[in-house]
C-alpha cells in the first residue's frame, strides 16, 4: 500500500495490508492514523452484468476476517 496522502481527520484503515501503523498525534504534519488488522465483515452489494443479450444479478458472498482485496474481481 502507498501513502495516505490528505485527510482531515483521521485515516482509517481497515483489513489493508501495509496500512501505517495507529497514533493519535498530529505531530510533524501527520494526521492521526487507526488501523484495524482485519475486516471482522464484508458484504458487497449486488450487482448486475450483461452477458450478450441477457443480465445477471451477483451475490458476492459474505467474507470474514477479510485482509487485503479479494482476488478475480
């Protein structure tokens, strides 16, 4: 993961490989970081494909414990 360049607030990082590691100091230029090591849920929405003539609906499926993106989408 490259840098969090801006932000306001604080930069959150959830299930993302590489995040910078959590402080709550603005010190230095930095804004205050919160990194949570894994996602405890994923749910994507639904979504519709064309496949030729006809649509399709998919259901992503529900992931636990989910670190860095989902390989193939």
């Amino acid at each position: 993961m490259g840098a969090g360049v801006g932000g306001v607030w604080n930069m959150v990082y959830v299930g993302s490989p590489g995040a910078p590691t959590s402080h709550c100091s603005n010190t230095g230029g930095e804004i205050p970081v919160s990194t949570v090591d894994e996602s405890p849920v994923v749910l994507e929405k639904p979504y519709i494909v064309a496949d030729g003539s006809s649509y399709k609906l998919m259901r992503p499926k529900v992931e636990y414990n989910k670190v860095g993106h989902t390989a193939g989408w």
